[in-house]
C-alpha cells in the first residue's frame, strides 16, 4: 500500500473509532497527528498496525481491528476503476455503446456482488432493482447476456475474491434475475448522483441526513429507495425517506449503524455535508397510502394507526407529512417504540408535527425505562393494539424482529396489516 494510500485509510479508520463510544475514550489525551503517522508508517509497511496503539485492552483492539478490516475492504478506488475501464473494454469489443461510461463502476460492482452471492435477501432485491433499472434503461436484450457475461469474467475475481465456481451457470442465473427484475422496473433513471446537504447524530448510532439529488427523486411517501455509497459500489441498502416530496428536492434519510453494516456505518460515522451518495429508483414495499381518489380526499379514508420501532419512523413519519398536505377530516395516531428516552432520536421533528396538526396523536411508547411515566410503558405493539380502534388502516415499520411478531400477533387477532416487503 502507499504512503498516501495508508494515511487516507488510516483517516477514515480514526473516523469510526472516534464516533464509537467504546473507542473513543482510549484517544482522550492522545495526539492524533502523530497517531495517525505513526499507524499510516506502519500499515504502508505492511507491519502489525494495533502495535502502535499502546494501552488498547485486547477486546478493544479486536473491535478497532474490526474498523480497519472494514477500511482496507471497502475497496481500493484505482482499483475499481481499473476493473470498471477493463470491462467496459471487453463490452465494448463486443457491443461497442450498449453502456456508457459514466455506470460502468457500479454497473460492474453490482453484477459482481451479485454472481458473488453475498449480502442478504434485502441486499440482492436492493441489487436487483437497480439492475433492472440498468437493463431497461439501456435497452439491454436476451442475446446480450453473454456478452455482458464475457466481459465481467475476467475482472470481477478483483471484487470477490476468492475465484468463483460454476461461474457460466452463476452467471445465467444472475442474468435470468435481471431480466425478471428489469420486467417489474418502470422507466427512468437506474441511479442519480445525490450531495449531502446536512448531517444531525440525532442519537448514539442514529444519524439523520438530508440529502439533495443532482435530479428530483420522483417518490411517494412510504416507498423505498435503494442507497449506494462512493466506497462501497457493489453495496445497495434499502432506505425509506422520511418526508414527503419537499419543494427544494431534498431527500432526509434515517440511518442506523447495524453489526457488521459497511453502508450503515459509512453513513452513520463518515458522511458529511458535501459528499456524494447514490440513489437507485424508488419502490414501493407496502407501506404507501393506496392511491387514487382516497389519497387525494382523506375523508373518504380510514383513520390511520401507524407504529414505528427505531428507524422504522422513517416511512411513517412521511405518510404524517403526506396526510398533513390535505388532513380533511383523517386522524393520525403514530406509535414510536423506542428502549429508552434516550433512543427518542426525533423528537423535536415529532413534537412539532404532534403541535400544529390537531388530528395527529404522536404517543411514544418506552420498552426499558421504567421511568418515562407519564408516557407510555412496553412495546410498540403492545402500546399500538391497546390504541387500535375499528375501521383505522393500520401500518407496521421496525426492525425484522418485530415485523415478525406483527405479522403473528396482528393476524391472530384479525387485524389487517401494511407491513414492509423487503427488511
């Protein structure tokens, strides 16, 4: 590795050890600068890097280790690059113009994670949406499956090492994959360049950004839109915006930092105002209000019983802001579980919506602090059945554990339920 190479990674590296509580407290009173030289000296040389850390319990030094896996992993940019200009070359042999430069980076790291087989069930759709985004946008036909196929053999064991086997059958696979998703696709853009506007930690691990896409986000409150960060382009994850369409196009997205979440913790501890992120297309899970004259005329709806667990407010919140545009009679009541006061990361945002709307009931629901009475005590869904009342379409977005007991909780005792499709 180079000497500029290692200092940059040696900088997003102290980046996350600083936004981690854990870690944090072993840097109080240490010169950073010199830290920072003296890691970015040693990981050039190839040396063991923890060394020059002294004082680093071994439970810390395997979390920070960690850190820096997740550095070194998340791809070397050049390196990209190299792999995206050599397949193109080889597509442009063979389809010269089927795709244009400016996708062949992502284009070539998604189809690669994709053969690869990583990530999880939400990854690949996230994956698969922006892929068949690709092949509808760029006309892309049966017969050019193979060519696509030949050009990406060659480089994509640089992204996903170690080499993969069976590669023409993963390959077939994946390409039948595409094609079903590209069916499903509407037109438009795949993915539009979007700038980090505004950066608020709203709690520990919870960071709000407002991002503004380079072209307006054509979605609808409630969807969901797949989200790709500079350092990791293979790498799409699922995020509901968290407002309705604004006048100035710009997009708040609520992320939290997830276990071994590359995307997450990038956003969360590295993001700030002036970076760049991509945004695949928008697309319904479930949790949109039914369109048509019903949307458009509230009163003509059912009330609303809408409960959130952790970031699952995202979607809901937005469905608040699109009800607030034209209330007309509609009630609003939002549950928002969260373990303690503390994890109450929006509150400010809720308790202006809860102020200026009078058809809207914002109830925050604590499942650990028993000291939060007044307020109300348990589980988001447990505080939102005791609120659910007759003819209210009722709407569920959390982390997977509690979709799942929704899911059987809801169903046993008959009530209808918009949950999300992909978690």
């Amino acid at each position: 590795m180079t000497g500029a190479a290692a200092r940059e990674a040696v900088t997003r590296w102290l980046r996350l050890v600083e936004a981690d509580a854990e870690l944090s407290a072993y840097l109080i009173g240490v010169d950073l600068e010199r830290l920072a030289a003296h890691l970015a000296r040693q990981l050039a040389a190839g040396g063991p890097v923890l060394d020059g850390w002294p004082g680093l319990p071994e439970a810390q030094r395997r979390r920070a280790a960690d850190y820096l896996a997740g550095v070194l992993a998340s791809g070397d940019q050049a390196v990209i690059t190299q792999v995206a200009t050599s397949f193109r070359a080889g597509l442009e042999e063979h389809a010269p113009g089927l795709l244009p430069e400016r996708v062949a980076e992502l284009v070539v790291a998604a189809l690669a994670r994709l053969v690869g087989g990583a990530g999880d069930r939400a990854g690949r759709l996230a994956l698969l949406a922006v892929l068949g985004r690709v092949h509808r946008r760029y006309r892309l036909r049966p017969e050019h499956g193979p060519l696509v196929g030949a050009a990406l053999a060659p480089v994509v064991p640089l992204l996903c090492p170690p080499p993969i086997i069976g590669w023409e059958h993963r390959w077939r696979r994946a390409w039948a994959l595409v094609e079903r998703a590209a069916a499903r696709m509407g037109d438009g853009p795949a993915f539009r360049p979007a700038e980090v506007a505004g950066r608020d930690l709203a709690a520990e691990g919870i960071t709000i950004l407002t991002v503004r896409p380079w072209r307006r986000l054509p979605f609808r409150p409630g969807q969901a839109v797949p989200v790709c960060v500079p350092q990791h382009p293979g790498r799409w994850r699922w995020y509901c915006p968290a407002n309705a369409p604004h006048a100035d196009g710009t997009v708040e997205l609520h992320v939290r930092a997830v276990p071994a979440g590359t995307v997450s913790h990038t956003l969360v501890h590295e993001a700030r105002p002036g970076d760049l992120l991509h945004l695949g297309p928008p697309v319904d899970i479930g949790l949109s209000l039914p369109a048509g004259p019903s949307s458009v005329r509230p009163a003509t709806a059912g009330d609303l019983l809408l409960v959130a667990g952790g970031t699952g407010l995202a979607p809901l919140r937005a469905l608040v802001e699109q009800v607030a545009a034209a209330p007309a009679g509609r009630r609003v009541t939002l549950i928002v579980g969260v373990r303690t006061v503390a994890d109450l990361y929006d509150a400010i945002t809720l308790d202006k919506l809860d102020q200026a709307h009078p058809w809207l009931t914002v109830v925050p629901a604590f499942s650990h602090d028993p000291c939060a009475a007044p307020d109300e005590q348990g589980d988001a869904l447990t505080v939102g059945l005791h609120h659910c009342r007759p003819g209210q379409d009722v709407y569920v977005c959390g982390p997977p554990a509690m979709l799942d007991v929704a899911r059987q909780r809801l169903s046993a005792v008959g009530i209808p339920a918009n949950l999300p499709t992909v978690h």
